[in-house]
C-alpha cells in the first residue's frame, strides 16, 4: 500500500520511501547482513523473519524498478570489520542489491566507521548525507533540530531515528488499550522513516504534544496497511509506554586481556 507523500515522494507500506523522479529506493537500517555477534545473541530474529525481509525487498525491486537503492544506516552491526563468513555474506548482499546496471549509495553517521572489510569490492564508499533531487539523506539520531535544508522546497529524509507511536485500542474486555506501531513521521523539516527491519525500532514513543504543529504522521500496520494518524486528537501514550526498556549493552572482550583467572 503507498501513501503518495507528494508528486516525488512515496511512503510504502513496506517500510520503504520512493522518489519516483529520481527512480531511487530509500531503506533505513536493513540489516540483512546480521554480523556473527549478532548470530550469537538470544534474541536472533526467526528464520520466518529473516526470509520475509528478503520477500520484501525483491518485491519492492520488483514493484518500482529503482535504478539506485540507498541504505540509510550500516548493514550489519559493527560493520567496519568482519567475522568468518561475514564478508562473502555481504558481498553477496551488494551483489543483489546492485543488479544489472543499478546503483547502491549507503549514508551513514559516520562514514569512517562504517568502512572496512565488510564493504571491500562492493564499490560501495559510505558517506554523511547524500542529495537526491530536491532532497537530503541523512542518518542521525535526532527528530527536531536540522540545519535549514537548501534548496527549501526539499528537505531531509532520515533514517537514523524510528518513530514509534501509542494508539488508543478497544481491549478484549471492552477496555481502551495502547498498542504501538511504527510510523512515518513528518516534522516540517524532516521526513523520519521507520526501520527495514523491526528489530531495529527505535525506543522512544513520540509525544504528540511535543510535536511542531505542522507534523503528520502515518502508521505502519504491517506489509500492506499504512494509515494517517490524527495527531491532534491523539491522547497522550501512559507514561509506562513512553519509554521501551534497552537491552544491556554487551561488553566486548579484549582478547589481549586473556581469561579471568589466568
């Protein structure tokens, strides 16, 4: 399902943004490189899943013929090194993100980091922002505060930050519940995409009373729903639902160290 945003703009119910003019594909955090520490993790997303990211991606391919995809964010985490068969991984990854004659640009926060083994002989050079037509593509973690976008009939399209919003449900027991749901938010400045990948949420529910006057928002309801959300008459999300609790953060072991004990 599309929303057309306006005439060079396109919001896909498959967590994806189209400019048609410029026949490019914007994806936020695709992640279908999981990197071996992830692999390692308890909370590896299901096979099931992983599948259905593939199923979207080519039917996107499919659906708009895009001669340039742009990754907004790193394909895997840490993805300046590699571990095992990471990197054939990722090469194959690019491969069939690249396709007969199509280019794949990836922006990211900060390109230095990002480039490495992981992006050796895919062409691939991740850089800071990148115009597309009148717009800008970015990947930071920020939703209110941007330079002033030139020309001012564009503005920025950033992937670094996904909206999550708290909606008002009727419960089983007739009882109005909050369910949260990814979102396309668009601030007057900004158009903040929702991530390729779920696992990638963001943590943070936006509050509609915090939001300039001019925002607008459209929720995902899955692969093909999207809908508007009427954020003046939204209520206030529970403050326990205003922040989702982060996973610890796993240290990472300095093989210099050796084993405790030793």
């Amino acid at each position: 399902m599309q929303i057309h945003f306006s005439d060079d703009v396109i919001l896909d119910s498959r967590r994806a943004v189209i400019l048609p003019k410029q026949e490019t594909l914007v994806l936020s955090d695709l992640f279908l490189g999981l990197g071996a520490e992830r692999r390692k993790r308890p909370d590896l997303i299901p096979a099931g899943q992983h599948n259905d990211l593939w199923e979207r991606l080519f039917g996107l391919l499919a659906d708009y013929k895009p001669r340039r995809i742009a990754l907004l964010g790193d394909v895997k985490p840490a993805q300046g090194s590699v571990e095992g068969e990471e990197a054939e991984e990722l090469r194959t990854l690019f491969r069939k993100l690249q396709g007969p004659g199509r280019e794949v640009v990836q922006i990211v926060g900060h390109p230095e980091r990002s480039w490495g083994p992981a992006l050796e002989g895919t062409g691939v050079q991740p850089v800071d922002t990148y115009r597309v037509g009148n717009h800008t593509l970015m990947h930071r973690r920020r939703i209110f505060v941007y330079p002033r976008h030139d020309p001012p009939q564009g503005f920025w399209i950033n992937g670094g930050l996904h909206p999550l919003f708290a909606v008002p449900v009727p419960g089983p027991d007739g009882k109005e519940e909050f369910l949260r749901y990814p979102a396309f938010l668009y601030t007057g400045f900004a158009l903040v995409m929702p991530p390729f990948v779920s696992y990638a949420q963001g943590w943070e529910v936006m509050q509609p009373e915090r939001l300039p006057r001019q925002a607008r928002a459209w929720k995902v309801l899955g692969d093909h729903q999207i809908g508007a959300l009427e954020l003046p008459a939204l209520p206030p999300a529970p403050e326990a639902l205003r922040t989702l609790a982060r996973p610890a953060a796993r240290r990472r072991r300095d093989p210099k160290a050796g084993n405790a004990g030793e």
